[in-house]
C-alpha cells in the first residue's frame, strides 16, 4: 500500500463472512502507511488476530474509534486463570 493524495483518516472493511479473518500483514500494511492519520477505523463481520490489534494500538497515535469483533472464548480466557498474589 501507498499512501496517495490526502491523509486517511477512515478506513471500513466489511466482509459478507464472519469466518473470514483480516490477515496481519494487511493490518500492517494499513497502519504502516496511514497509522499516522487514521482516527477511525472499523473491521466489520470479520476477525481481526489478537496481535494486530495491538499493532493498531501502538501505530495509530491519533485513533478514536476502533470497531472490531472479538470470538467470546477470546475474551473468557484471560479471566478465567486465577489471580496470584
């Protein structure tokens, strides 16, 4: 990807199948070149791996609103280990 002519700010992908997962290195390629500008960004009816969200945090310094789906078990995980003092 190239950035040409104005900064992105907004960028939307949806995907007619929710089993379909957006790959890291599009993800990279996407923050590389707009992370920079993009404040909005939304990956809609699709997955989106745990590793490229944090590559979206960590490269998109201006970013507002970040609409991604997340499978449940994804989420249950982490809390389900018991907290060691």
């Amino acid at each position: 990807m190239k950035a040409a002519g104005a900064p992105l700010e907004s960028f939307t992908l949806k995907l007619p199948e929710r089993k379909v997962s957006v790959s890291e290195a599009f993800v990279s390629s996407l923050v590389k070149t707009y992370g920079s500008t993009l404040c909005r960004l939304a990956f809609m009816d699709c997955s989106v791996n745990p590793s490229s969200v944090t590559e979206i945090a960590r490269g998109c310094p201006h970013l507002e609103r970040l609409e991604i789906c997340f499978p449940m078990k994804e989420l249950v995980r982490p809390f389900s280990k018991p907290i060691i003092h």
